[in-house]
C-alpha cells in the first residue's frame, strides 16, 4: 500500500505545472490612447504588471478596442479604435491570445475587424471568438504548452449591437447562443485537453451577474467546458467552483480609462495552474487603475479586502447549485 501511495505522489508530482494568466477589458484607444501618447511609451499601460503576467506560460485578455490605421486618433466618446502601435504594449506584457467577441470589435466596421485579424497575426498573438466568417469564429482556437493543449472560445451576447456578428460570408464575432456554443465545445473536445470559455456578458457597474450570464457560464461547464472568464460589466464580480469548472463572472477592468469610480478602478489578475489536465489551484490577484491607462497589483491588505470582500457579497446571491442547501 505504501508502494503504491508514494507511485500515485511521484506521478502528480512529476506533472509539470502549467501556469494561465487572464486579466479583463484591455481598452488602448480614448483617454488611454492619450497617454500612451504623451509619454511616447508604448509599454506604458503594462509596465507595472508586465513583470507578473508574462511569467504565464499563456496570458490571456479581453481587447475592447479594435485595431485601426485610417482615421484620426479617438480621443473622447464611445466609439473605440485603438492605434497600430499601441499593439507593442501586449506583446511586451506576454500577452499570447486576446478575445474580440466584445460590443466594440466592430466600432470602424468590418474593414477594422479584418485590420485586427492581420495585426495580432503579425505580432504573434492569437486571437478567438470572432474571424472572417461564422464558421472562423465559432473555432476554437488551440494553444499547446508542455504537451497540454488548451482550448479558447469566445462569445459576446445581450449587449448591443448585434450586427457585429459574424455570418456566412461576413467577418465579426461569436453571438451568445448556449446551444451553438454546447455544439462548439462538442466539437472542440476532440481536439483539446482543457477549454476555456470568454463570455462578454452582463449589466455595466452592477456587481452580481444576471440570468444570462450564470446560465451561459453554468451550460458552458455542463458541456464540457473548464473554466468561464467574463467580461464586460467594468467592475468585478462573483466566482463560483461549479461542477469540475471555475466560472469568474467578470474580471473588471484591466487597462481603461473609467477614473470616475473606485469600482471601475478595480479589477482581477487570475492565476489559474494547471497539472496536466488538472486545476491545482487557483489565486486572485487585485489591481487598482492609475492614471487614465495603468493597473498596478495592490500591496496593501486594506485595499486587497476591499476587493475580495465585495467578490464574496456577491458570491453570497449567486443561485444555488444542483443539489446545494
């Protein structure tokens, strides 16, 4: 017995770890473009979490602002572009896979999603959850590290507009619909070993998770899915362990210029490591926004508190599970 005990120890321990850095809305255009250019540092949103993130064998976000080289600079409004150059930042942080399936992919219309396509492809960064058609962006896209290979899908659903969908013959994104995505992650199990879902999802400021998302986030672990990574709600949410998944309802900002409230200041690193196929454990890390453009990782356990204690408010009101009391 004691043979077979200290087998089973060598096994997981001889498993190399593998490490997953996701962070939320990474927005480069508008006031963050501003600064960027001021300093004349294209790092500069990244240069106080670099350091962390690119340490992961994958760094994963969600990119808010499209791609664009025609037009002038956005420096106000809701309508997002983001400059070429501004690309140089990601690639310093690590950034290896970006989602696009977000309400402001096709802010410069389809000439910037296919714009978007060709850059990230240029600078070596992958991307999921849109492409040139519909059948381009419902496919996972595969990233291998130490023989363990990793799926990503992404969707966007309940926030307009919904025009920015991909179509038989149009570029655009993945549309939030929990049958085509159960078909998706079907079809992606052949392939993968782990796959991780990115939902844009949810009502702005508001820090418990509607309908749409938990039950798009709980149909996504039922199908086969790992881990569920939201955004869109621009303030951090609620986490649940559901099943043999994770769901973390909304990540927060990242990189955004939403100065006006501690809320949308705040947001979510997640360190999620893996052996071989398995979750082995999981870590929040809290950042505070400086600056219109720039997340720093909190050292203090008061504002570390801040953070956590209003993710576990919200944990409290999430509905109850199959079978919990």
């Amino acid at each position: 017995l004691n043979d077979l005990v200290n087998f089973i120890k060598k096994e997981i321990s001889d498993k190399e770890e593998i490490t997953l850095f996701a962070v939320g809305d990474i927005m480069l255009s508008r006031y963050v473009g501003t600064k960027i250019f001021q300093s004349g540092d294209w790092r500069l949103p990244f240069l106080k979490t670099a350091e962390v993130i690119s340490e992961g064998d994958i760094t994963f976000g969600n990119l808010e602002s499209p791609f664009y080289n025609q037009g002038s600079r956005i420096k106000e409004g809701m309508v997002f572009k983001a400059e070429p150059e501004t690309i140089n930042g990601l690639t310093y942080a690590g950034f290896d896979i970006l989602s696009l399936a977000n309400n402001h992919f096709g802010d410069q219309g389809r000439a910037d999603m296919l714009y978007t396509f060709e850059h990230l492809k240029n600078h070596g960064i992958e991307y999921t959850g849109a492409g040139h058609n519909f059948q381009a962006a419902h496919q996972a896209k595969i990233i291998e590290r130490k023989g363990i290979k990793f799926a990503f899908l992404a969707y966007t659903g309940g926030v307009p507009p919904a025009s920015y969908q991909a179509t038989s013959d149009q570029a655009g994104h993945a549309w939030m619909d929990i049958d085509q995505m159960k078909k998706d992650i079907e079809r992606t199990k052949e392939a993968a070993d782990i796959i991780i879902i990115s939902m844009h999802s949810g009502v702005e400021y508001t820090l418990y998770p509607n309908s749409y998302q938990i039950n798009f986030a709980r149909g996504a672990i039922d199908a086969g899915a790992n881990i569920v990574l939201g955004h869109h709600p621009h303030v951090v949410q609620a986490f649940e362990t559901y099943k043999n998944g994770i769901i973390f309802y909304s990540l927060g900002n990242f990189v955004f210029d939403q100065m006006w409230s501690e809320e949308t200041r705040q947001g979510l690193i997640v360190k999620i490591v893996f052996r071989g196929e398995k979750i082995a454990i999981f870590e929040l890390i809290p950042v505070y926004i400086y600056d219109y453009n720039q997340p720093q990782i909190i050292q203090n356990k008061t504002g570390i508190d801040l953070i956590l204690n209003r993710i576990y408010q919200a944990n409290q009101k999430l509905p109850k599970q199959e079978g919990e009391i």
